[in-house]
C-alpha cells in the first residue's frame, strides 16, 4: 500500500481517482449526471444545491480529468450549457460506487 492508497479491514482500497471522486460536490455532480446522463448547468446547479463559484469549480475540475464535458451554445440570445458523462467518467464513477458498497457490505 503506498501513501496515496488507503484501505480499510475488507482490502477494499481507494485510489487517487476515488479521492478526486470523493469530494461532496464532484460526488454531487457526478451522481446527478450519472442518472441523467446530461443536464443543463443551471439545472444541475439547482439540484445539487452548490453556490456558482463551487459548481463552476468543480466542474472545471471534472472536465480536466475528462470525466465531463460541456456543450456551450446560443439559444434564442441566451447562453446555454449542457453537461455530460463522459465514457471514462462513468466507468470511473461506476468503479467508485462497487468500492464504497463492498465497503459498506
């Protein structure tokens, strides 16, 4: 096991990638957009209930890593912005999910 890995009693061990993952308001975002599979930004920030300087933090974040991207455009003279899951961020929450329900039995 090294510093960046920890582990509890079942061997279950979380990661870097868990860790990133396991910060409330990724948690928040990413568990959203893994039901919905896209939502648009203001919605998803209601939802989760993050202020904008968290939601647009995390979100940056999250689009670093490639778990999600974000489709911006026009409608009607408004700004619009779509986010979605990507491949890597569904298989990389999925993972996160098995980990923490062998962990919790």
């Amino acid at each position: 096991m090294t510093n960046n890995d920890s582990q509890d009693e079942s061997g279950t061990e979380f990661n870097e990638q868990d860790r990133f993952i396991h910060v409330p308001a990724r948690l928040k975002i990413l568990s959203h957009l893994y039901v919905v599979k896209s939502v648009e930004y203001v919605a998803l920030k209601n939802q989760t209930g993050l202020t904008w300087g968290n939601i647009s933090t995390h979100v940056r974040k999250l689009e670093d890593k490639g778990y999600i991207t974000m489709k911006k455009e026009i409608i009607m003279r408004k700004p619009h912005s779509m986010l979605s899951l990507t491949g890597k961020g569904q298989k990389e929450f999925e993972e996160y999910r098995k980990k923490v329900k062998k962990m919790l039995g």
